[in-house]
C-alpha cells in the first residue's frame, strides 16, 4: 500500500484519524447486509428457509387511535417466548432505533406500504421508494409489502379496482428496480385469480388475508392450483368474543373460542400437505380504538370477508389480540407458542 507523503501537519493528524476509528470500532454496531430472495415456493435468506411464524403488530396505546412503540422492549419479549420470527407491520416504521431493537430481538419485519397515509411513505406520493432507499440495507427487512385487501375497497379508487392494480403493478416493478435483494409481496384479501397473479409478475411474494372459519388453510390448497410462488397468511386468525352463543361456546369474552380457532387454523400449516411459507397471526394486541371508544374495549365492528370468523361469523374488531392491551396473555398465545416455538430454533436468536 503507497501512502501519499506526510506533511508534519499530516502526522499530526493521523494519530487522531486513527483514534477516532477506533473509538468507532470499538463503540459503533455496523449491522451486517442482508440478502432475502424466493425459490421453490418459499422465502429464503442466508441462514435458510424462512417460514413465516409472525404477528400483525400494529400497537395503540389505550385512549390514543396512533400507534405507538412504547411498549416494543416488552411486546418483542413475548414475542420471542411465542417463538415468533416476524412482525407485518400496516405503514412503514420510520425510526431506525426501532428496527435495530427488532433486528436484535431475532425477528423481521415485513413492511406494509398502503396508498395514502398523508403523504408519507406512501404510494400515491411516490415517497414508498424514500423509504425503501432509506431502510433497504437494513437487516430487519424481510420484504415490502403493498397494500392490505385493496381489492376489498374500490370506493379508495373512484369505485374502480383498476387504478389500484395500475398502481401496484408500477410500484412493485419500481422497487425491484431500487432494491434487488427483497422480495415484493402483496397482501390481497382471499384468493387472486390466476390473471391478476400472472398480470403482477414483480410480485414475488402473495400474501392472503383468509377467514374461512377454522379452514383457512384450503386458500394455501387454492393457490398452489394457480401458481408456484411463494404464498402465505398475512392475517389468520379469531378474535376472543363471541357476539352470540354458539358451538358450546358462551356468548361474550370468550377465550376457549379463540384458542380452539386458532389452534384449528395454524397446525394444518405445519404439515407437508399444505405448501405455503408461513403464517401471520391477527393479531399481537387488543386494538381498543377500532369499534369504540378508544378508552374502553368495545364489542362489535366490521370488516370485509368477516362472515367467515370463527365461530360467531363477526369480527369483534377490539378482540384480536394474542395479548389483550395491558399484554396479559389470552389462552390463544399459549397455542400460537405450542405451534411456534417447537420450530424457532431455526433462528439462533430465538432460542432461550
């Protein structure tokens, strides 16, 4: 190596120069790059397969309708104790410091980009690709994901789906063009047709948001009819209240319900015959600002498809949570942890 000649000035400062890359080495964390790609029906990174064992994660304080990562150190806690190695977020997390302490906590993060979110990391304004050129090289990233069962609401697009399917087939071509080493998902609401998978051909990665009673896994035997990419649940699950008495189960909170739902829904997935690459649960959180009063849990609410919840046919939207809002533990994270943790050992950072 030639160094170029040292004025004194030069000598002088080079002991600094070296100082402070040391300080640096010794104080800062440089987070390695991470390469995520599909094959073969499933998401694989360097460590390997990476099957989906996940939570939707969207935390709103009790009396707020914002979310909010006050309680992240806890909530990746008990994530980790479940066995969980993912997180689907519904919007972009902005803060670099968040992502570190999930990355730490062995999990990832799939990043849910919606349409409009006034402006910011959103796909009506372009500023998605900020974002993805911001965080790519963060290793927390799983994949971007684009929408959220958009093919639900044309009333969001002038009553036509046809923007939204413009939409989304421009901006998964854009990131692939920004960001070669993530896949592009979509989260679609039930099963696509094989025209609309074979018109995306930048998605990489098919999310289905799927309420089939406790036979949720037939959407998996329905896609693999229509294609071989990688499918998996972006939202499964049952909430914790039954809006009427039914199958043996009382009418109100009702977390034997859940459990046995949520038991019937995720252990199909485990086995060789249902091909799919994981699964997200909806959801982590009671979400107590969804159906009423933010300051109070209320039963009731709506949501498209919701005709097929276990075991009541209605989605009590304040319900969802694997923990309830103060993160107790309903009798459904004992089965998600059953389901899951068996398998975590897959991650190093997992085990415990």
């Amino acid at each position: 190596m030639t160094f170029p000649s040292m004025t004194p000035q030069r000598l002088f400062s080079m002991p600094l120069i070296l100082l402070g890359l040391g300080m640096c080495l010794a104080s800062c964390t440089v987070l390695p790059q991470r390469q995520v790609w599909t094959e073969k029906g499933q998401i694989h990174t360097s460590e390997g397969v990476h099957f989906v064992q996940g939570v939707c994660y969207h935390p709103v304080p009790v009396g707020q309708d914002k979310r909010s990562f006050e309680s992240l150190t806890q909530d990746l806690e008990l994530m980790q104790d479940m066995g969980v190695n993912t997180i689907r977020v519904y919007e972009p997390i902005a803060s670099e410091a968040v992502l570190d302490e999930i990355y730490e906590a062995g999990i990832s993060v799939i990043v849910g980009v919606g349409y409009n979110q006034g402006g910011v990391y959103d796909l009506q304004s372009g500023t998605y690709l900020d974002y993805v050129e911001r965080f790519k090289s963060h290793p927390a990233i799983l994949c971007w994901e684009l929408g959220n069962e958009f093919n639900y609401h044309p009333e969001w697009f002038g009553g036509s789906l046809d923007l939204w399917y413009k939409t989304l087939r421009e901006a998964s071509a854009a990131i692939q063009a920004a960001d070669p080493n993530h896949p592009v998902a979509t989260a679609h609401g039930e099963l696509p047709d094989e025209a609309l998978i074979t018109e995306m051909t930048d998605i990489d990665v098919w999310g289905l948001n799927v309420y089939r009673w406790d036979v949720s896994y037939t959407a998996a035997l329905d896609f693999a009819k229509l294609s071989d990419k990688p499918m998996y649940f972006s939202e499964i699950g049952a909430d914790s209240y039954m809006s009427t008495a039914s199958l043996g189960y009382e009418q109100g909170p009702n977390q034997r319900a859940q459990a046995d739902a949520t038991r019937n829904l995720l252990a199909p997935l485990f086995s060789d015959s249902v091909r799919c690459a994981g699964a997200v649960v909806f959801s982590f959180t009671d979400g107590w600002w969804k159906a009423g009063q933010p300051d109070q849990q209320d039963a009731g609410g709506w949501a498209p498809g919701s005709s097929g919840v276990p075991y009541d046919g209605t989605a009590n939207e304040e319900y969802w949570g694997l923990v309830d809002v103060h993160r107790n533990p309903k009798e459904a994270y004992g089965v998600v942890k059953s389901l899951f943790e068996p398998h975590a050992h897959k991650n190093p950072k997992l085990t415990h």
